[in-house]
C-alpha cells in the first residue's frame, strides 16, 4: 500500500508542470553551453580554414619571408646553418613542410620554423696568453682560423710563450666569435739578452744617487730600505747592500737588473766606503776614455 502511494505521488510529479518548467530550464542551459563553447572555439581557432603552406625550401630569405606574410603565416629562424656552397640566407629547412609535399593544411597566422644557410662559421677565440709558440698555433689550425707570428723582448722566463693575441690590431681575449678563416695575430715572447756592463760598486750612495747611476748605463734595478716611513726617505737612504756584489772587472747582462738596499741609519765601513769612491772614480774614468776613443774613430764605432 505505502509503495503505491509513493509510486502514484512521483509520478503525478513528473507530470506536473512545476516540474516540467525546471527540466525544459536546464535542458536549454545544457544546449546554451554546448553550442556557445563549439561558437567560441569555431570563432578562436578558425574552424573550418585552412592554408595551404607554399614550399619555400631553396629561396632567400627575404624572398620567403614575403610569400609566407602574403599567405597569411608567420615565420621564425630557427637555426643558421653553414653552407658555404650556398648564398647566404638560403631556406634550407622549414617546419612544417610544404602542403604538396606532406598533405599538411594550417591555420591562418601559424608560425613556420626556417632553418637558413650561413657563408661564414663562426668559432671561439681560443686562450694562448703563456702556451708555447708551437702548442698555439697548433689550436688555431684546428678552429680553422689562420695566423701571424710576432716577437716581443721579454724576461727569461717568458721567453717562447705567448704574451700577446690581437685580431685587426686590438686585443682579443678567449670565447670571442670570429669567422674561420680570420687572421690572428701571437705575439711571442724573446728574450734577448743585452750586452754585458762592468757593474758599479754602490755602497755608501744615496738611493738616489745609486738610481742615477744604473739608469746612465742601462742597468735595471729593484731597491728597497730596511728603516724609511716616506719616499723622500727611501731616495735619502744610504745603499749599505747590493746583488750581484761588485768585483772589479766583473761584467753582467743589462737585461738582468742589480737590487739593492738602503738605510737611514747605517753603520757606515770606512775603508769599504773609500773603496767604493775610489773603484766608481775608475768606472767614471774608463768609460770616458771609451767614448773619446769612439769619437776619434766614428768609423769603427759605426761597425
């Protein structure tokens, strides 16, 4: 009896209007949604056109770039290729493919990806500051890059190595992009050693004083003082030590350089001091004689 009665009761609210009225609402809610979202989508993605893609493979670039923005696409490079068979910027690939060739429709505004030939490669300037004349020219034929060799005068120790790389005559450091084919230019180190000099007996000068005399025959020299707070003080010191030490008659190189140091307050060697005047008024006189020999006989000072 009460499934009876529930089952007359549902049914006679299935019929009813109210009823009726809700499902007709969500019906056309239900129809509303489906066929606007199919509208918006047919309208957003061009539904229903389509471009045929022109084959572009072969042709310059520019050329390309025009019969893609006739047709309604767009393009992007995607890579530079080097071909130096082939003028430069020749399409040499594109993404998608022609539409004659692969049956492959696009929407209006699809990107094409190109792949365009390149004359020149370019590579990475390799580092050879301090490798060995040898082992750098030896990199830059490997990257395809060509190169000229100079010297330069440099300490002993510097001497076979690298001290200087220049492309068109400025400095190139390393991961600079060049062309194969360009010209580098090394500059290698050389030692020449000068000629020998008598070296002088500085004890007792001034800083100064010992300056001006390397510096008037062409020594190189490092000093330094044991007790000076200022420069001024430095020049003012006493040379109280020097290396190579002298010894009469004993000569040097010019590229090697004499180091010597002052004090402001030195316990002064009389007789080492006397010494010192006496060997450096010799030098003086030798080498005056030296050069009023040279300007009697300019001829041989010439050879």
């Amino acid at each position: 009896m009460g499934k009876s009665s529930f089952l007359i009761s549902f049914w006679n609210f299935m019929k009813s209007r109210r009823f009726l009225k809700h499902l007709g609402l969500v019906i056309l809610f239900y129809l509303v949604v489906v066929f606007g979202t199919m509208f918006i989508l047919d309208w957003s993605t061009n539904h229903g056109e389509k471009i045929e893609v022109p084959n572009i493979v072969g042709k310059n670039s520019n050329d390309a770039k025009t019969i893609l923005e006739e047709s309604g696409l767009k393009y992007q490079i995607i890579d530079s290729i080097y071909d130096p068979k082939k003028p430069n910027g020749t399409i040499l690939e594109q993404t998608p493919g022609p539409t004659k060739m692969t049956t492959v429709f696009v929407k209006p505004g699809r990107i094409i990806g190109l792949r365009v030939s390149k004359k020149q490669k370019l590579v990475e300037v390799p580092n050879l500051i301090n490798k060995s004349q040898r082992f750098a020219a030896s990199i830059l034929q490997n990257r395809g890059l060509k190169y000229i060799i100079r010297y330069r005068p440099v300490a002993e120790d510097a001497s076979g190595t690298v001290v200087d790389q220049l492309f068109k005559g400025k400095k190139v450091v390393f991961g600079t992009l060049l062309p194969v084919g360009s010209t580098i230019t090394i500059y290698v180190g050389e030692y020449v050693e000068e000629d020998a000099e008598k070296i002088p007996d500085l004890y007792g000068m001034s800083v100064s004083e010992a300056i001006s005399v390397l510096e008037g025959i062409g020594f190189r020299y490092e000093y330094g003082c044991t007790d000076c707070k200022t420069k001024a003080d430095t020049m003012a010191a006493i040379v109280i030590t020097q290396s190579p030490e002298y010894s009469r008659g004993k000569e040097m190189s010019k590229s090697k350089a004499i180091t010597f140091t002052g004090s402001m307050s030195p316990e002064v060697d009389e007789e080492k001091l006397n010494r010192s005047k006496s060997n450096q008024e010799f030098l003086n006189k030798e080498r005056e004689e030296l050069e009023k020999k040279s300007k009697k006989d300019p001829a041989k000072n010439e050879d």
